[in-house]
C-alpha cells in the first residue's frame, strides 16, 4: 500500500527492499522473510543449514569434521576444509580401511575373505570383529590352541620334513607342535630306534651266538643296518658255511659204528 501523505510523526513508513539483493551474507545462503522490516534477514551457513543467524552472516565453519559427522569409530578429513562453499566433501575412514565419501563409512570388512589368506596355508582365519583392523586371528590347524592375532601363528612343523635322521633310517613325528620339538624318532632297519636324533644302527649280530660251538660267526656289513646276513663257517671246513643260520658240517661218520663189530 501507498504511504500515508500525511503520517503520524511516529510512524516512519519504509518501501519494500530486499536486503538479500545487498549481500550480506558472503558466501551463504540469504532469506528475507519481511521485506519491510529492516535487519530480519537470515544468513544460513551452505555447508551446514543448522547454523544460522538473523540480521549478519552466520558462524560457518570451513571445516566440516567439526561437526563429527563420521562418529567416533571413524576418522574424518575435510580436503577442502579451507572453503565454507563446498559442501559434503568430507571423508569418513575406518580404522580397516573402509571410507565413504560424505557420509559414514560401511566398516564391515572381513579381514579372512581376503586372498591370498592373512594367515597362510595350514591356519584357520576368523575375523571377531569385522568393524576394526589387524584383528583377525589365525588359528594352526596342527594344534589349534596355537593362536596368534593379527599375523600369522607361529605353528608346529613335521620335524621328519629337514631329514634329521638321514636317507637310511625311518623318521616319525608323532605330534607336529611347538610344544613338542624334538620328539621324532629314527629306526634303523635292523628295529634300533632313537628319539631325537639319527639312532646308532650297527650291531653284529655275531654277539648273540647265532652259530653255536664249532662253527665261526661272521657280521660282514654291520654298518649296512641289514638283518640276517651274517655267516656261519664250520671250524672243521671253513669252506662250508651258511648265512642267516649254523652250517651242517661235516661229522664223523664213524661215531655212529657203520661197519659193526669186527671191522674198523
């Protein structure tokens, strides 16, 4: 409506303007609700609407990880933290990796499903928590109460696999764990077993007798680790032996009276 021609001293009539049209929020967003009322204009930050104020620009931060916008399990960066004009920028990373853009990150990662194994071959993975990093937990698949978090366990190996007990003895590690190092064994062909170490597999098997009175026993190849090879010779003829047993030597025919009475 026109002015009055002739107003009340008191009352000052004022033409519609918007104070907007002035700029007087730099950089934010401006609101004259009433453009007849001088200073009720409204300045609102760009990068965040909640802050706001009437009458000159507003407290705007640049920055927008001010505002935690990540939460408190994410870590937040603002790359253009220096310019109030650009808006949800920010980006929200998790302690595993994960980040987003604007927005919280999906933390979720199972540290296990990656491949190759963190853990390794011979080791269980399991991830406790899928939401936080390096803590995933490998478990040996030899003794599983072998653990470890975060690298892989330290387990037991078959000792037999560094041959302690050389190419001609049989090697078993009855428990592959740390716990039980040094507990393989070596067998000798001839049944001679040791633990830990390579068994000592000579042994003459002359020692026992095996030929009896009147016959000389032979072990040609003790170091051989062979069983029942060794050789019985008759005293009476060397010539005639046997290996793995006594010999039949000769005897005197005469012992038994072939010729009878009356005869020699």
């Amino acid at each position: 409506p026109d002015c009055d021609p002739q107003p009340k001293p008191s009352a000052m009539c004022r033409p519609e303007e918007n104070e907007c049209d002035a700029d007087p929020c730099p950089g934010q967003t401006c609101a004259d609700p009433d453009t007849k009322t001088p200073g009720d204009f409204t300045c609102t930050c760009v990068n965040d609407p909640m802050i706001s104020e009437v009458g000159g620009p507003a407290g705007c931060t640049a920055d927008e990880c001010d505002t935690n916008p990540c939460g408190t399990d994410q870590t937040c960066t603002d790359p253009t933290s220096t310019d109030i004009n650009k808006k949800n920028d920010y980006v929200c990373k998790c302690s595993n990796g994960q980040e987003a853009t604007g927005m919280p990150a999906d933390c979720s990662f199972d540290e296990c499903s990656a491949m190759p194994s963190p853990c390794g071959a011979g080791q269980t993975c399991n991830d406790p928590d899928t939401s936080k990093s390096d803590d995933f937990e490998c478990t040996c698949d030899s003794d599983t109460s072998i653990k470890n978090t975060g690298s892989p366990a330290t387990c037991g190996k078959d000792e037999c696999d560094s041959k302690p007990c050389g190419n001609s003895q049989t090697c078993n590690d009855p428990v592959k764990t740390v716990a039980s190092i040094g507990d393989f064994t070596c067998e000798c062909t001839n049944g001679v077993k040791t633990t830990g170490a390579a068994a000592t597999c000579e042994t003459d098997e002359c020692a026992t007798s095996p030929c009896g009175k009147d016959q000389t026993c032979t072990d040609p190849d003790m170091a051989s680790n062979k069983l029942h090879d060794f050789e019985c010779a008759c005293n009476s003829d060397m010539s005639i032996k046997k290996v793995d047993g006594p010999a039949t030597c000769d005897k005197d025919e005469c012992a038994t009276d072939p010729c009878g009475m009356g005869q020699t």
